[in-house]
C-alpha cells in the first residue's frame, strides 16, 4: 500500500487510497426491488441530500445517541486514555468529521499516530487535513477503504510501545446485524494486531416509546430522510415513485432487538425504474435499514464471540448509550 499525494499539498496528512469501485446504484436497486422482500442498501440513503438531512437528525431533540455519546465521551476520555496507555495509535472506522476524536486525542497521553478511515475520500481528507493541522505532534493518516472488508493498516510504529486501538463511535454497529457485527470486530481484531483494543458506542435497549420517536421525529426529518431515496431513484435511475404515495415507517421489532426502517406504498401502484417495471401492493414495504440495541451484557457477549474481552463500559445517567473499551 503507498501513499499518494491526494491532501491538497499537505505534507503533515498521507492518504493510502483503497476506494473501492462503487456498487452500482442501479444494479442494487433492480436487485433489491425485484426480492419478494423487497429491500435497498441503507448506504445509498447518503447521497448529497441524504447526508444533509442526516446531519440535521443528529441534532433533533427525540434523537439522543449523538449528544449522549459525546457527553459520555467529554466526561470518561481521561479514563479510556488511561487504559489505552502512552504512544497508542488510534484508528478510526467510518470517520466521518472526526468530532469525536478530538476527545480522545486531547485526553490520549503522547498519542503517536491517528489513522483515520473512511469510504468517502473528500470529507476523510478534508477531515485529516484538519486534525493534522490541530494536532501536529501526531501523526496522521487517511486511510481510503471500506473498512468492512480486509485491507492493511499503515500504522507508522510497531512493538510493545505503540499500542493500536480502534475507535467506533455512533452506535454504528448497530446497523449491521449480529453477525454482521461479529465479522466487523473479528476484522478489526485481525487488523489491528497482537494486543489491539476497541473503543465501541453501542446504543442500548429501552423504553421502546424513545426509540420509535429518535426514528419519527416531530419534524418529519427521519421520514424526508428516508423518503430521499426515492427522489434519488427518480433522479439517477428515471425512476417513477411518486413520493407523495410513499410513507417512512420506522418500527420496534423486539424479536430482533432492532429498529427497523421502511418506506411503505400508501396504495396498489405500479413504478417504473430504469426500464423495469414493480408492482406495490397497499401496505407493500421496501426495507432500508437496521438500527439494533443491545443491554450490556448482550454487547459484551458479542465482542467476546470476535475474541475482544470486556475491560469497562460507560452509560450516561439514563442509561441510554453506552461506550465499550474492549481488549484484544
């Protein structure tokens, strides 16, 4: 893996450029639409819009993971830099802005590396360059990948000393299902090394009234959220969906231990897709994403199936949220 010299001349930043080609939207459209159940990739909800609208839910009053994983972060990062030790090397997956990083960096004794990856290469370099230039005793890398998938990890320092420790932050994990999970930290253990740890946010299991209302909102952001994939179909696929005849619901699903998300035909209609021709029945749903809860020990155990043992945990006073520290 080399580096190349994608960073806008900025020397303090090397991008490792592992993008992958591009699952075609049409492709897994056509797929998904053609299933009995019918379902698209949650991924393909962050187009432009999408990922505008996203950035607007996390700071909704129903949707608490966001603030309550930072408030978390802001009281307990002393005691997570503590157990990562001096000269750790902390890797990011799927880090977006880097925001809450910047907690753990400023609490991190020495922190020799920062190691930040992501699949949309524009935010990732623009969100190292930021971090290189705040930080500029650590070095940094942007690391261009899907971090679901096998890669190698360009951490500068080896030995006992440097200590890589991943950081996966926004209950993320919960949109892959559990075993979905499982395979991500097995990867990560795999990636990191001998002696690699896990800092995780893992959205715990509650009331279900909060949680249907963080994915329904009084504002109707989660449902125009949602929504947008059609109007993205509309637009990149000469799709037919009139959005208008199509509602978000956003379910409780406790034998899953998830919230799960649809869009759902208002009526018998009949949509056209590049070409292709799908027939909805009233009440007919096109599934899009998972978002599942975990109690601690529940968390736990699962990290433990991937060969991570539990060394703390973390809840804010409601026990809404949680952040694991995982050793490898």
């Amino acid at each position: 893996m080399t580096a190349t010299d994608e960073t806008s001349g900025n020397t303090a930043v090397a991008l490792y450029d592992l993008e992958p080609a591009p699952e075609s939207f049409r492709d897994a459209v056509l797929s998904g639409l053609s299933q009995p159940d019918k379902s698209i990739p949650s991924k393909f909800l962050y187009d432009a819009r999408g990922s505008d609208l996203f950035e607007e839910i996390c700071d909704l009053p129903e949707y608490y993971p966001t603030r309550t994983e930072l408030a978390i972060l802001q009281d307990h990062a002393g005691e997570m830099a503590e157990l990562m030790g001096p000269k750790a090397q902390l890797v990011e997956f799927g880090s977006g802005a880097s925001t809450k990083t910047r907690h753990l960096l400023d609490a991190m004794a020495d922190p020799a590396a920062y190691v930040a990856v992501d699949i949309s290469k524009t935010a990732l370099i623009e969100a190292t360059e930021r971090i290189a230039a705040d930080y500029d005793a650590v070095t940094t890398y942007a690391v261009c990948a899907d971090f679901t998938k096998a890669f190698d990890l360009p951490l500068p320092y080896e030995g006992d000393d440097f200590k890589p420790v991943g950081f996966f932050p926004g209950s993320t994990i919960g949109n892959f299902r559990p075993v979905e999970a499982v395979d991500f930290l097995r990867n990560a253990r795999a990636l990191l090394g001998a002696g690699g740890d896990m800092v995780v946010g893992v959205d715990l299991k509650k009331d279900p009234a909060i949680l249907t209302a963080a994915y329904n909102d009084s504002k109707g952001v989660t449902a125009a959220f949602n929504l947008n994939l059609l109007t993205r179909i509309n637009r990149e696929l000469d799709g037919t969906f009139d959005v208008a005849r199509f509602q978000h619901v956003a379910e409780w699903e406790a034998d899953k231990g998830c919230i799960a998300s649809y869009i759902e035909s208002r009526a018998d209609q009949i949509v056209t897709v590049a070409g292709h021709r799908f027939s909805f029945r009233a009440g007919e749903r096109i599934h899009t994403e998972y978002s599942f809860k975990y109690n601690i020990a529940e968390f736990q155990k699962l990290a433990g199936s991937a060969g991570f043992a539990p060394m703390a945990v973390w809840s804010d006073p409601d026990r809404y949220f949680s952040v694991h520290y995982l050793a490898g």
